[in-house]
C-alpha cells in the first residue's frame, strides 16, 4: 500500500512540476493560459498534492512499524557449541 500512495505522490508532484513549468514558459498571448498554471498548481498542491504526501509518509511510517527487526544474538544468549 506505500508503494501504491509513494506512486500516486509521484505522479502528483510530477503534475505540479508540469504546471510550474507551463506557468514559466508564459508567452505573449492574450489567449495563453500560462497565467493560471501557477494559481492551479498552488490549489492543486493544497487540494491533492499535501494529502497526498503525508498519507504515503504515514503509510510508510505504519509498515516499517509493523516489519519485525533484526534481532542480533548477543554473547549471553548464545548456547554452548553454536558457533
């Protein structure tokens, strides 16, 4: 499920890029709609994006929670003539 929401963040934020992109690149018609990328990408960023982004980092926050860790045998626990 993390892996899910890290590409749906991914594909978000790599939208928002696009219309930053095309808010830069403006042009001189009046008829261009590069103006309004950039209120667009800042609405979009609040609305999709934002949510986006912390749903994956509680996502991935809960999975490595709940993957067990590595438990290193210490000398003590050792049984005689395992090696």
């Amino acid at each position: 499920m993390a892996v899910l929401a890290s590409a749906a963040a991914a594909a978000i934020l790599g939208f928002l890029a696009y219309l930053i992109i095309a808010g830069y690149s403006g042009g001189s018609s009046p008829t261009n709609l590069a103006p309004l990328a950039f209120p667009v990408a800042i609405y979009f960023f609040v609305v999709a994006g934002l949510p986006a982004v912390l749903i994956c980092a509680v996502l991935w926050i809960c999975y490595r929670a709940s993957t067990p860790t590595a438990r290193t045998v210490t000398g003590a626990a050792r049984r005689p003539g395992s090696a």
